[in-house]
C-alpha cells in the first residue's frame, strides 16, 4: 500500500529538526577549540569540513518547506501559517551558503571583520528566529486539546532565548566573550521549535487534528463522522 505524499512530507518535515540539531551537536563536539556552549552554530562553517554545517542549514530548509507544505494539504494551517513557514524554510536555505563573520573569537585568530556575506547570514538568521515562533502563535488557535499553550510558550521561549542570545553577544562585543553562554541561548530556539515542528506532525500523522479540524469545518446540520 502507498503511503500518502501528505503523510511523506509531514515524516520529512518531523525529521528537520532531529537531523538539525543532532547534526550540529556531533559536528560541535568533534571540532578542536569549539564549544557549544560559547559558541555560535553558525561558526561550524568556518571550522574544517565548514560544508557539513552549510549542507545542514539547506537540508533543514527543504525539510521544513516540506513541513509546510504538507501541513497546507492536510488543512491544519492557515494562510498566515504557512507562508511563514515557507519563508524560515527559505531563510535556512539561503543562511547556508552564505557563511557567518568570524564571531566571538571562533576560529582562533581570525580577525572579527564584517563581510557582505557575513551580514547576509545574519540578517537571514534573524528572519528564521522570528518567523518560526511567529508560526506558532498564528497556528496556536487549532481545534485540539492543549495545542494553544503548548505553541504559545514554544513561540515565547524561543523569543525570550533569542534575546538573551543577542544580549550575550552584544556584551562579548569587542572580545571573544570569555565563557559567555552565547551558544547555548542560541540553541534554545531550535529547541523548542524543534520539539513544536515535531509534535505539530505527529498529530497530524495521527489523524487527530485532520479529524478534528474537519469536524470544526463541517457545515451546521451536516453529518459529522463518529
């Protein structure tokens, strides 16, 4: 028996976050002076076989235009939903080949300059940081128990994370920021919209919120299936 495309795009768009986040884990940990709790995800581009970091921002982008797309088919986002999607997704797809600046004294010796490239990356980063927990609170208002609080605090931890993740940055400017927990902040939100993009597709998968979201939209007097 086939599977339906839907189901394929939503088991593809479950597996962006645990491919991304398990990805940039292994690959910060096996790199010589990186730390993953100082250090900016993005700076796994400048360290040696920088590709795999560059390839896991792309491959992460297409999961999560897959993500979108197959929640469009299914019915369970709305319009506004899903063009943000769309946009992180094209915003982690184009953060990957433009490759970060040198930042918080990562690579060793490399001088803290600003490229065009460089703010190309950043200013896409940015625009994935809002637009994911953005997602979340236009899609909070779904017809399932416990769906409204659990999108709204992903969105608000996400938010709360970023800041502090800029707040950390800004005050290591000038200097490599000693111990300053810049990276883990800066994980956080992939986190906890990690843990929102999968959970969104596996009650979708599971048919609750197809079946419910139906049952909402049915005409008043309609039949509605048991």
């Amino acid at each position: 028996m086939s599977i339906p495309r839907t189901h394929v795009l939503l088991a593809l768009g479950a597996a962006g976050p645990v491919i991304f986040i398990t990805a940039y884990l292994v690959n910060g940990a096996t790199q010589p002076g990186y730390s993953s709790w100082h250090d900016t995800i993005s700076a796994l581009s400048l360290a040696p076989h920088g590709w795999l970091q560059i390839a896991n921002f792309v491959l992460y982008g297409v999961l999560t235009l897959c993500f979108a797309e197959g929640l469009r088919r299914s019915g369970t986002v709305n319009t506004r939903g899903y063009a943000l999607l769309v946009t992180a997704g094209l915003g982690l797809i184009l953060i990957g080949p433009f490759r970060t600046d040198p930042i918080l004294g990562f690579p060793a010796g490399e001088p803290a300059v600003v490229t065009p490239g460089g703010t190309v990356h950043n200013l896409g980063a940015l625009v994935v940081f809002l637009a994911f927990p953005a997602a979340g609170f236009v899609t909070a208002r779904r017809p399932f128990r416990g769906w409204s609080a659990f999108s709204i605090a992903s969105g608000v931890l996400s938010l709360v994370a970023v800041a502090a993740f800029f707040a950390t940055v800004a005050a290591a400017q000038g200097h490599d920021g000693g111990g300053s927990p810049a990276g883990f902040f800066e994980r956080l939100p992939t986190l906890f919209i990690g843990l929102w993009q999968v959970a969104f597709a596996v009650r979708v998968l599971t048919g609750r919120v197809i079946h419910r979201a139906q049952r909402t939209a049915a005409p008043e007097g309609a039949p509605q299936v048991a």
